[in-house]
C-alpha cells in the first residue's frame, strides 16, 4: 500500500467518503486541496456497467472540452508535401515522412498526440507496436487519420482529449488544472458527461454510468453523484 505524506493526509480528512458530491462541490474540493508546488491537473475516473470485451461495448472516442486542459500539446503529423506544409502552418511540433518514422522506429518520442494522412498510414502501421501502448497512434474513428490536419491540430493544440474504457470499464479524463476558474472545470465535466452518456451502447445492461470521481494530482479521491447529468454548475445536492 503506497503512504501517503502529511498533505495528503489532512486532505483527505476533509473529504466525506460517504457522501456522493455534486459536480460543483467536487471541483471546488478538488481545487481547495491541491496544494502541490506545480499546478495540479484535476482529472475525472468515470467507471461504466460495459463489458469491454465486446466489440460493441468498447468506449472510446474523443471530445474537444470547452476550455481546454490547460497542458501543452506536442503534435506530431505524418504528411507529405502540400499537406506537410499545412501542418506545419496549422502549429504542429513535429512534421515529416519517412524520417519521422526512421525516428520514432529508433525509439525517439517526442510528442503527445500524432495525426496521419490517410496515405501515410502503410508507413505509420509499422509503428503500431510502438506508438499502439502509448495511445499515440492515428485513429480514423477518433479523427487522427484525416486529410484535413490542419482542423486537428488546432484541436488537439486547443485541448481535445480522448476517453477509453480500460478492462475494468474505467475511463481517466483530465478535466484542466487546479488552478483554472471553478466554472471553467464544471464546464469541461459537463461536456465530458454529456458525451460519455451520448455514445451508451444500445446492448449496456444494467446502470451505465455507476461511480464518478474527481481527483487532483497529488490529492485524494473525491466521489461525485453520477445521478447528476444536467445543470452541472448546482451549488448542492438536493
């Protein structure tokens, strides 16, 4: 069991483990307790009743939060020519063809979120293994492996996330930082909630959305009311 220091400690014992928070509590909590040196990220768990083992019920996608996380983006973008040259001017890190993939095949990473046109994906396939564990690999259903590569790198630069349902149905979102404005965090879980009700699978059985909780960094978990799917910026719960 890993120990926890002092500041953990004190602020876990402001935290009512068995109270359920509405969305609103749970930020401003999340926001007085971080106490780091650095600007803590607040990131949302969000556990579903899926069975991930079935195709259908397997969670994932993408959403562009309303304001963003507050982290900068790396982007990385496989293209030739015209479309290179577009990256390029749309504010991407990284851009380049084969010796980008020479590169990345020699184990250096350095980015956070890669784009692919969709003729470049022959090459980029054979980083699968490498890129696939990182999560960083371009996806045509989550809009990575697109002609238009401008579009997402301003999106994934303005602070557009992925969410995916692990084995245990269990999706990690980061919500922005502990230091961004209360409304701003309710705002972005709002989007998120909204979303992840949007793509419930016809076959889910049972409760869907069954436990949500709100943690900064360094700081404790703090359980939200799932109940909760609408008018997000509620004071208290009734």
């Amino acid at each position: 069991m890993a120990k926890h220091g002092k500041n953990y400690k004190g602020a876990a014992e402001k935290v009512d483990s068995t109270k359920l928070y509405t969305p609103k509590e749970a930020m401003e909590l999340a926001k007085e307790l971080s106490s780091a040196k650095f600007d803590e990220t607040v990131e949302v768990a969000v556990r579903l009743g899926v069975d991930t083992r079935k195709a259908d019920q397997n969670i994932r996608g993408s959403i562009s939060l309303p304001h963003g996380t507050g982290t900068t983006v790396r982007v990385a973008v496989f293209a030739e020519g015209a479309k290179a040259t577009e990256a390029e001017e749309a504010g991407a890190d990284i851009v380049g063809s084969d010796e980008l993939v020479a590169q990345i095949a020699a184990g250096n990473i350095e980015f956070d979120a890669a784009i692919a046109t969709p003729n470049m994906m022959g090459k980029v396939g054979r980083l699968g293994k490498i890129l696939g564990p990182r999560g960083l690999m371009p996806n045509p259903k989550l809009g990575t492996v697109t002609m238009d590569v401008a579009k997402m790198v301003a999106e994934l630069k303005a602070g557009r996330v992925e969410y995916r349902a692990d084995r245990y149905g269990i999706c990690h979102i980061p919500m922005g930082k502990a230091s961004f404005e209360l409304e701003k965090l309710v705002e972005n879980y709002g989007a998120l909630m909204t979303e992840i009700l949007r793509v419930k699978p016809s076959t889910a059985k049972g409760r869907y959305v069954k436990s949500v909780t709100i943690t900064s960094t360094m700081g404790p978990g703090i359980k939200v009311d799932p109940a909760v799917v609408r008018n997000f910026m509620d004071a208290a719960a009734e």
